[in-house]
C-alpha cells in the first residue's frame, strides 16, 4: 500500500505473521508487516519510530499510551525508537521538562540509547529546505498580518483567496526571508508560507505557514534564531532527518497528514517516513490538555506537576501507580482508530491487581483509639512472626511486637452496636489479627462523652488467632503495638474532578471535588515501617494500597508519610472489550 493512500483501520481473524515469526495484534502492526514484505517500502530495513514530546509541561498517562505504542514496537519488530524534544515554539519550552520527560520514561522502563535528539538540532537544515522551497516556487514571504490570513483562509464550503503576495517572485521572497532570519522584522510583520492550493478540501493545505517571526530566546540555540519552523513543516523534517520508518501519532493529525507528505516529498530529506496515525486515550474524571494541567498548577489548586491527583505519570508515582500497572493498562485497552474514554476505574483495576501480588503487607490504623488489655500482665511483651505477602512466600516474614496497650480503628468499637455489626462491643468476641481473640468489656470517656479508652480481656489459648474449644470468631480487625508504633500522615486522595467529563464545564473550577484530599495527621503504624523506602508500596490491611511520599515529608517537618493509591476493592467490573 502506498502510504500516500488513506491509512485505515484493519480488523482480520487471519493473524498476520512474517518471516521472522512477529504477528500483528493491531492495525499499525499489520501496516508495518505489509511495509517489512517482499517488494515493501521497508523491505530489508529497520522498523524505525520516535517518542516527540513538547517540553512544555509534564508526560501524562495520555502520552504513557504514546509511549509504550512507540517503543513498544520498536521492541516487537527488533528495531530503534528515538527520543526527540519538539521544542520548535521557544515561549512555552523549559529545560525542567526535558528532565522530567526524560525521567518518566526510563521510570515506565522504556529506554532511547544514545538516541536523543531536539527539533532545534535541525534548525539549519529546516532553514536549508525552507530556502529550497522557495527557489522551487512552493513557498513564499506574506506580509499579511494574522487576521487577514486567516479571513482569506476560506471555510469548509468556500475556497480561500491567494495572498496578493502569493506570486512575488522566488528571488525577493528569498532575500525578505534571509532578512526575516537576520532579525530585521518584528514578530508578526511577516511569515513564510507553503504555496500548495488555497482551494483544498483539506484546510491544512491551504498555503500553511511555515515560519513565522518570534524573538524570543530558546532553551536549546539562545538568541542565534529569531524565526521558528511550524510544527507541521518541522515535523516531517525531523523524522526523514532521524531516519524514521514509522511516525505515529494521535488521531488528530491525521488531516494533518497530506501536508507531512508534502513537505517530505518537495524537500530532498535522505528519507521518506510514513505517517500513522491512532486514537487518543481519555479517560473520565480528568482532563489531559496541558493548558488546563497548566492552569492547575499555576493557580495554585494542586501541589504542582506531580500532585498525586495529578493525570501526570510524575503524579501518579507519586501516587504509587506501578509502571507495571500503567503498561498492563495501556496494553488492555488495545490499539484503534475509534477514540474512546476509558473509565479511571479500569486504571485503578490494574493498579489493584499489581500490587495484590506484589505489595507486603502492614497494619496500619488510621483514626486511633487505646484499646486497653486490662487482664495482659503489665510490662509484658512478646513477637508474632507474620507474613509480609500472602501471595509471595518467598518474601518471607516479620516481627511485630504485642503488649498490654494497643491502638485500634474508632470504627471497630461501637459501645451500642447497630444490626449486623460484628466488631468490638461490650460482650462481643473479635481476633486480634495475628495476636489474641479478645473479648469487649466496656470502654472509657472523658468528661465530654468522647471515647477514650477500649477495655477489653484476651484469651491466652488463642495465640495466633486460633480457637482450641473450636468457637467461631465471626471478626477479624487490625491493631497495632503501642509501645512500638510509629507515628505516620495519611494523605487519603480521590478523584480531583467531581463530574466525569469536567472538560464539558463551562467552568472547571465548577467542577473541581472539594473533597479530593483528606489528611489524616494522627495515625499510628507498625514500626517495620519506619525504616522503608521512599516509593515503597505497601497494602495496609483492611484500609487500602499506599506508598511512602518523600516529597511530602520534606515538607512535613519530619512526619512520615503515605499515600492511598487506591482502596482495596470497589464494584468496578472488566468489561468484555478489555483484554483479560
């Protein structure tokens, strides 16, 4: 297939495979075995593809699937992915992005090699096409401002009307755009553009700008350049210059894409790249354009880029999302054409499901009061071997220390029970987790009625948890050793949109959950805690996943912290197109 040819969407139940075994599980795969064929236009070379972010402002999980398409593929089909900064617009580029960008894809475990590239490393050779162009007669200097180009642009019913500069000639074009790059005009007063067919069907194609006038200073070349290449000129440039085979992209370029073919083919680029093109991931209950992530964090609504409320994959490390979780994700959803938005409960799922496997397990409790063992001798105490993760054996056990006072969840005691309630009230039986079964004897209160102290006997034989006499304990809740706990700060994080498409607000702050972060400053945990590692994952039992946050408690004045990544279950079911 000619890849000037509309790119489409295939579905087979034939499984396509070439000669070195590699079947295609989606359409771009299938393009790029028709292109690998005998008689292809890639016969005999190196799948070749590229990651091209903008560094103007963090990676979100919308660019994670760009991602992992990217490198993904590369790795499938034995070949290259490059990383390359887009950095053509000087005004909105910074250097903390790059680093940052950089930063989330070696986390996600993808890796470019010695293949790192800037759009500005191809300014000159831009330049170099730009003149060529126009001594060939399709580009040409317009001295209409903005607003008049685009009320001639035309609409989608009418043509546009050529620039009365459409036909000046090649030589005066030139020497007005060496003066354009000499700095001798103002931004605006001028531009460079195409000169393709102002009567297109295809908006794009209607004699496009290419270069415009912007003195302002680059993150990459300073002050050496004070016209820039448009994305759509710079674009197809870039890939044929780096050797590119296969350039994907997101669904919206895809009317872009008679335009990256122009360019590539008016140009003497050593190489000519094919365009394809996918859809974009969305998800409910975020929004994933940079402007509005931008808006966040410049007023001040979120704790920066990273805020685990955050789409950013900075973010949701933060938060304690896995790479293994975001990659399974992305792998689930599949490849397509048809943009579709995909629940943030599935992103949760296979959170949930990675760490279930993978996180030891604590005991943790959140809203504390004194459970008090009024018949466990005084200054006694003693160790229990526990399990770190039930579905890991191998990562063995740990100690946890037992005494006379203990700290328990306020939930787990109600000095009047309500129907169906099993946990501690007076007379009732519960386990211990790991411990004792004790029996609720009462409780203390301060002057105001409030709660203070648990009371509770412990039954001797029952260490481990089991019942000799065979009774049933119809509860079990979670505790923690005083004499050994470790003060910690939960920071219990939701949704940070309250509707599930907030960009249909007319007012995102509208929309924003004034709920989306609640911080637990007095909870108590287990001491093997104490010493983890910044990033550790962790399940505390009955109350969720959570991870260690260092960035938090550089803020703390000393605290530690953790982060719920997310509760332990919640009613979200795996539908049917979701890959099991």
């Amino acid at each position: 297939m000619s890849d000037t040819e509309k790119n489409t969407e295939k579905t087979t139940e034939e499984t396509t495979e070439n000669k070195d075994g590699i079947t295609a599980d989606n359409f771009i795969e299938e393009f790029i075995l028709e292109d690998l064929a005998p008689e292809g236009r890639c016969e005999g070379m190196t799948v070749h593809t590229r990651f091209p972010p903008e560094p103007n402002g963090y990676l979100h999980i919308g660019h994670a699937k760009a991602i992992c398409i990217n490198f993904g593929i590369a790795e499938k089909f034995n070949g290259l992915c490059n990383l390359r900064m887009d950095d053509t617009n000087p005004v909105k580029e910074d250097e903390e992005y790059v680093r940052q960008i950089k930063e989330d894809i070696h986390w996600l475990g993808f890796d470019w090699e010695d293949r790192f590239y800037h759009a500005s490393d191809y300014f000159e050779d831009m330049y170099g096409f730009a003149e060529e162009l126009i001594r060939k007669g399709l580009a040409y200097v317009d001295e209409q401002s903005a607003e008049e180009i685009r009320r001639t642009r035309g609409t989608l019913t009418e043509a546009g009307k050529n620039s009365p500069y459409r036909d000046r000639p090649a030589e005066e074009s030139l020497d007005l755009f060496r003066r354009m790059r000499a700095g001798e005009f103002a931004d605006g007063e001028m531009v460079l553009r195409a000169k393709i067919d102002m009567a297109s069907g295809n908006m794009n194609m209607r004699d496009p700008v290419i270069y415009r006038i912007n003195h302002a200073s680059h993150h990459q070349t300073g002050d050496k350049w004070c016209i820039y290449p448009m994305y759509d000129f710079a674009h197809p440039i870039e890939d044929a210059m780096e050797h590119i085979t296969h350039s994907l992209c997101s669904i919206e370029f895809e009317d872009h894409r008679p335009l990256y073919n122009w360019v590539r083919d008016h140009v003497s680029v050593p190489s000519k790249p094919r365009q394809i093109e996918f859809a974009r991931l969305g998800m409910n209950y975020t929004v994933m354009s940079k402007r509005k992530l931008r808006a966040l964090v410049e007023e001040g609504l979120v704790d920066g880029w990273a805020d685990p409320r955050m789409p950013t994959l900075s973010g949701l490390r933060r938060r304690g999302y896995t790479p293994a979780a975001i990659r399974n994700f992305i792998d689930r959803i599949g490849v397509s054409k048809t943009p579709n938005v995909v629940e943030h409960a599935f992103l949760e799922y296979c959170l949930r499901e990675d760490l279930n496997k993978n996180a030891p397990r604590a005991m943790v409790v959140m809203r504390p009061v004194e459970l008090l063992i009024t018949n466990y001798p005084e200054g006694k105490s003693e160790t229990f071997d526990v399990i770190n993760n039930p579905e890991r054996p191998e990562d063995g056990t740990r100690k946890i220390s037992f005494s006379r006072r203990l700290w328990i969840e306020d939930a787990d005691f109600l000095e009047e029970p309500i129907p169906k309630y099993r946990r501690l009230y007076p007379g009732n039986e519960v386990r211990l987790r790991e411990a004792y079964v004790i029996r609720c004897t009462g409780c203390e209160k301060d002057e105001d009625g409030n709660i203070i102290r648990v009371l509770a006997t412990y039954d001797p034989e029952t260490r481990g948890g089991s019942t000799p006499d065979g009774r049933k304990i119809r509860s079990t809740i979670h505790w923690v050793d005083q004499e050994s706990a470790v003060p910690v700060e939960l920071r219990l994080y939701d949704k940070l949109f309250t509707e599930e498409d907030p960009d249909s607000a007319e007012d995102y702050h509208d929309v924003l959950n004034p709920n989306s972060l609640e911080i637990l400053e007095n909870s108590m945990a287990e001491a093997s805690l104490k010493d983890c590692p910044p990033g550790a994952n962790y399940q505390f039992m009955r109350q969720g996943y959570f991870t260690r946050d260092s960035k938090a408690e550089k803020e703390s004045g000393g605290k530690i912290v953790f982060n719920r990544s997310v509760s332990l279950r919640d009613s979200f079911k795996l539908p049917a197109y979701l890959k099991k």
